[in-house]
C-alpha cells in the first residue's frame, strides 16, 4: 500500500514539472526584438537577384 502512495506523489510532481516547463516555454516562446533592419519588402524584391537565380 505505501508503494502506491509514493508512486502517486511522484506521478503528481513530475506531471506539475512538466506543466511548469510547458508554460515557460510559451511565455518565452514569442519575443520580439525591436524592428527588422532591413524592410521585408525590399529583400523580396530582389531576391532573385541575391539568391543567383537570375542564371
């Protein structure tokens, strides 16, 4: 019967582990770092030209 016991303790705090890493993860997840240096629009633009496909 004690066997029981710990194994359902156990169970319970590696489960509350592993929902504290999960939103830790999310919470970090999405961070943005200010704006990009070089406008998006501008690169697709001329991506042919950088990425060598022009051949």
């Amino acid at each position: 019967m004690r066997s029981n016991t710990i194994d359902l303790e156990s169970m319970q705090k590696f489960i509350s582990l592993i929902t504290l890493l999960f939103i830790f993860t999310i919470s970090t997840a999405q961070n943005k770092f200010g704006n990009p240096e070089v406008d998006p629009t501008q690169i697709q633009k001329t991506y042919p030209e950088w990425a060598d496909l022009s051949e």
